[in-house]
C-alpha cells in the first residue's frame, strides 16, 4: 500500500469519499492518518505524507464506514470543514461568441485552421431539438413554421446543445482545410425522401487528419459538432489540449447546462441512423475530485483520468467533474427500459 488515493468530494452535502488504493500485498499493516489539511499513510516502515489542495479541509473526527475492498484499496467516508469554492460547469460557448468579433475555427483533433478570422453579425441559439413537437400546444392554428427552417444569414452563428450552425457567406470565408465528401454511401436516390435527413448530409471533414468535423445542412449552411472544432479570438494564441480531456470538458458542461435547463437527469446518445447506443443518468455535478499517484516509480496502475494525469501536474490533481450512470445500448438490449 503506497500513498496512492482518490477523493471524491461532494459540494453540496459537504461530505467526502476516501479511497486508498492497494499497491502491495493486501494483508501488510497499514496505518492512515487524516489531518485537515494532509494524509498520512504508513506500510512496511516506510511513511508517505500528501498535503492536500487548498480549497479541500477535511474533518478527521468524521471519519466513518471504513472498509477493505479487494481490488480497490481502503474506503472511508469523512465530513468537510468548509465547502470546496463553487465549480463552474455552465456550457460556455454562448459566452465565448461574441457579435462585431474576429474569430478562429481550429480542428480539436489536429489543431489545423478550419475557419480564419470570422466575425459575426449576431449570435444566436437555436430552440431546443424537439421544439417543432411541442408547436401543437402553442398555436390553436397549423403550424406556422412547417415549412420554415432555421438556417443562418450571412454572418450569423446559430448555436445548438451540441453544434453550431454557420453561413458560408462569400466564397472567401470557406477555408481550404475543410472539404466536403460529395459521395452518399450505400443510399442513393431511393433514400432521399427518408427520414434519416443526416444521411443526406454530405460530411466535413479536415483536410488534414480527415476527422469528422460536422455536416453540411443546405447549400450555405454548415453544422460543426461542439466536441470537434476550438474557437479563439483571432487575437489569442491556440494551445492542444489532450482529445480525452477536451471531449470529457464538452460532454460534462453540456449534461450540466440541460440538465439545469430542462429539469432532467436522463440523457440517451443516439447515432446518426436514430439508434440509441448509451443511455445516460446524471447523478450530480457538483463534485470535486482529488487523486495522487503517490512516489511510486511505476503509474502503469489505474488512474480515473488516464491520460490527463501526466507527470507534469504534480503529486496530486483536482478536477471539477459531473457523476453519471451509464447503460450501453448494444445488439438491441434493454429496450424494456422505461427511459
């Protein structure tokens, strides 16, 4: 047993879970120590001491429910003295757009260039996905927008849960790292009056590492999907940030914004065929984890942030995050679930 731990803290019932995480043989003599501000774990005569963050005070008189699971390592549950500062995890692209600013599209995957210097007129979002479902219980006449569609003018952004739409405007604002796939797979002209529109969609794909970057709409409208294009002012500097980290970033701070939004905590991720492949229960998003690899020489060991715990962040790391249940869709199971 090494001083390899996970905290996970929850801001809103001030209360903390301790997991120390086995390195060694499970029947060695191990003695935890718990100040407020450090832990203490003893094994084998030697003693690892971690200093904590300083947003995280710990009650060791609280300490409770500890237990041994193989496997995993020791579990103790413990109050705080103060609650961690508040985390912020509002969906910040609304904010980030801005009208009359330049800005620059990057591909998140490769870090090429996708749209330069773009500025917009106004910055809107779209309604919700289902809104025209709900147009019934608005209008006592037919629907007045079925045959409308909310496609950007030039120099509009329409922003969406999980995309944003643009105009293409003048030829000159369509960059040449973007290029569109003309070809439909499989489905020709037989399928163009289905109901799977995605499927008429021609694809954006970056020139450079042929990731997937969106869709586009109409003739002028592009769609670009929120977990694969950054945006910066034209005036900032780009730096990469790990795919792993920034798509994790993405998805927590969308469940956050909806869940606020809509009053829900139960989310499905469907493909572009309508298929359900993962549903989603959002447990709480008020947690702040703390996790330590301890001195140990070797970190082949599980860590719960894989390749965002590099060496370089320091003996321990802290991370905002959003706590979810999930259940994987696969070769048509658990339909009977009432979701």
């Amino acid at each position: 047993m090494a001083g390899r731990f996970l905290l996970e803290i929850r801001r809103g019932t001030q209360s903390a879970l301790l997991v120390i995480r086995e390195t060694g043989l499970p029947s060695s003599p191990v003695d935890v120590s718990v100040a407020a501000d450090r832990l203490e774990v003893r094994s084998g005569g030697s003693c690892e001491v971690t200093a904590l963050p300083a947003e995280v005070s710990l009650a060791p008189s609280s300490c409770r429910g500890l237990k041994h699971l193989p496997g995993e390592g020791l579990h103790l549950r413990m109050r705080l003295c103060r609650p961690p500062p508040s985390a912020d995890l509002v969906y910040t692209l609304r904010e980030s757009l801005k009208p009359q600013k330049n800005y620059i599209f990057y591909c998140q995957s490769c870090g090429d260039i996708i749209v330069k210097d773009r500025k917009f007129l106004r910055v809107l979002p779209l309604p919700s996905e289902n809104w025209s479902a709900l147009v019934e219980e608005w209008c006592c006449h037919p629907d007045p927008f079925a045959r409308s569609t909310l496609h950007p003018q030039r120099d509009d952004c329409f922003l969406g849960d999980t995309f944003f739409l643009l105009n293409l405007g003048n030829e000159s604002h369509v960059p040449e790292s973007v290029m569109c796939s003309s070809t439909e797979t499989g489905h020709d002209a037989s399928q163009r009056g289905s109901n799977l529109k995605s499927k008429e969609n021609t694809r954006v794909i970056c020139k450079r590492c042929k990731t997937m970057l969106g869709e586009t709409v109409s003739s002028d409208t592009i769609k670009y999907y929120v977990t694969e294009v950054i945006i910066r002012p034209s005036e900032g500097s780009f730096s990469p940030t790990l795919r792993s980290q920034f798509v994790q970033h993405m998805v927590a701070q969308i469940l956050a914004e909806l869940s606020s939004a809509k009053s829900t905590f139960r989310f499905t991720i469907e493909g572009d065929n309508g298929k359900i492949y993962i549903l989603i229960w959002l447990l709480n998003s008020d947690t702040l984890l703390v996790e330590s690899l301890g001195s140990s020489s070797s970190h082949s060991g599980f860590t719960l942030f894989g390749d965002t715990f590099m060496p370089n962040s320091g003996p321990v790391g802290t991370w905002n995050a959003v706590k979810v249940l999930y259940q994987p869709c696969i070769k048509s199971r658990n339909k009977e679930l009432p979701f």
